[in-house]
C-alpha cells in the first residue's frame, strides 16, 4: 500500500472481498479455458431468449433515431426522464403506489446506490457523533462491508435458525437483539436484502413489517435491496408482497435482469433523499449511464 495515500486512499485500495469477487469474474470471462463456464456473479448466465430481446430493442433505438439521445448527450444527475416517468407508472399501476418522479433516481449500479446511501446516513455526523448502519440478519451481501467512509460503519445481528424438513432450516430477523442492538449502538440507517445475497433466504411479510415499523418508530430509514426481488428480475420463488413507504429506501438493478454491463440502479425514496442522491450523482459522475435506461424504457412502457 501507498503510504502517501490519504486514509480515503489506504481504506479504498485494499484488497476487498468483493474485490476479489470481481477480479476473479474478469479473469474468467478473458480466460481461454474451454471448462470455464460462465454462470453469472450474482446475474443470471447469458439466457438465449433474453439476448434476442435486448438486441430488438438496441436495434429499435437504432431505427427510432435514438441513438444520438443515448451515446451524446447526458442526462440530467437524477437519470433519465423518460425512464423514471416510465418506472413512476409501471410501478403505481402494478402496486397502486402513488409514486411521482420525484420519487426516483437512477444510479450507475446498486454498488453506487449503497456507497451514496449508506455514508448519506452513517458516519461521522455534523454534531461529531458516529452513526451506523445497522443490518438486521447476517450473513449479508459482502459488497455491503467496504462502502462506509468511516472505519466500523456496520453492525449485524445474528440471525435466528428455524430447522426445517430434510436438514434445512431458513434464518429469521431476532427481533431482541435488534432491539438491543438499537438501544446498544447509534444507528442512522437499517439495510436488508431481500432476497438476501448470498443465502437465497427471503424475509416473510410478516417480518419486513415488524422491521418497518421499527425503524419508523425510531425514525431510522430502512433500505431494501431489491436487486433480486419484484417486479424484475423476479428471482424469487417465494410467495411475498413489495411494499414501499416514504421511510423505505427500495433499491432495483438492471444487473440482475440480465444486464450487469449496464450499470443501472434504481433508487424509489422520499423526495428529500432522491433529491440527495441527485446531488451527490453530479458531484461523483455528472450524470448516470443513459444506456440502461435508453434500452429497458420502452420495455417497461
């Protein structure tokens, strides 16, 4: 390591778990190994079907004359308008929500969302406290682990086992020593996955709810990572609803649909926190990717 780098630099150049993860994804994907089979990091594996789709549609933009707004212009710090007016009414219509595009940010990749969230909440705050991020049921998704600024930014809860039939069992939220665990630390913000990356495990309805009205009462934002869940990719297999309230943080990726070369993520909040994610999105990228959106909005329309 660099000792001339700053702490940012020393923290942000070690060698990171999920580092690692991509590094291995990389050389794989160059390696000339014929028994190398490619199944998707965390995104599904390249589906024939799939790939007819996504190649229609570039050729649509290419026919519409739409290629131009695509790959020479930018979008404004929010994402693409068009995109967002498109999500505000797929999801109202679906779930009768009553979203508005003030509700929602585009982001390049949910890795983004989460680095921008989690250091908008946790961290050294303007009063010199240190808050955290609290997530509620381990394991949890590895790249959650190196996204804070401040050293020890991240607290978990051991989760409860409930054993099932033929030597399975499914992890369950503690709800005491969550409790605990908020009276114990300074939290700014709850995160949980759902489903949850790398166990497959969802959280019941039931659950999200007790979780939700924890976090309300004690006036702490709950972050949903909804990169696997509804309405796409779908990659759940478990019958559950998707709620969103002005205090949940809904996070969705284009990655997981078959698209991880986009860098899409999507953010659903309140308007103060959409309107944060905007800001902090100018100043870290300018504007987020238009290809992702350009590709799925007449998709979604």
């Amino acid at each position: 390591m660099n000792k001339n780098y700053s702490k940012f630099g020393q923290k942000f150049t070690r060698y990171s778990g999920i580092t690692q993860l991509m590094d291995d994804l990389g050389k794989a994907n160059h390696s000339d190994d014929e028994n190398i089979i490619m199944l998707g990091g965390g995104n599904p594996a390249l589906i024939p079907e799939a790939h007819d789709i996504f190649v229609s549609e570039l050729k649509a933009l290419i026919d519409n004359n739409e290629v131009d707004q695509m790959l020479g212009r930018y979008d404004g710090p929010q994402g693409s308008e068009v995109f967002i007016e498109a999500l505000v009414k797929m999801l109202n219509d679906h779930y009768g929500w009553n979203l508005d595009e003030g509700n929602i940010a585009i982001t390049n990749g949910s890795q983004s969302s989460f680095f921008s969230l989690f250091n908008l909440f946790a961290g050294e705050m303007p009063d010199d406290s240190k808050k955290k991020v609290l997530l509620p049921l381990a394991p949890e998704y590895i790249g959650y682990a190196d996204q804070g600024l401040s050293a020890n930014m991240f607290v978990s809860v051991k989760p409860k086992i409930h054993e099932l039939d033929n030597q399975q069992f499914k992890y369950q939220i503690d709800f005491d020593q969550l409790e605990q665990t908020l009276k114990q630390e300074d939290i700014g913000v709850i995160c949980i996955s759902r489903p949850t990356n790398p166990t497959g495990n969802v959280i019941t309805d039931d659950e999200l709810a007790k979780l939700d009205s924890i976090a309300q009462a004690n006036n702490i934002p709950l972050i949903v990572d909804n990169a696997y869940g509804q309405p796409f990719p779908g990659a759940i297999y478990t019958d559950v609803s998707l709620s969103w309230n002005t205090n949940t943080i809904l996070c969705m990726s284009l990655s997981k649909l078959g698209l991880p070369g986009l860098r899409a993520g999507i953010v659903i909040a309140n308007h103060d926190t959409i309107e944060a994610i905007s800001r902090m999105n100018g100043i870290l990228v300018l504007a987020p990717n238009s290809v992702g959106p350009s590709l799925l909005t007449r998709m979604i329309k």
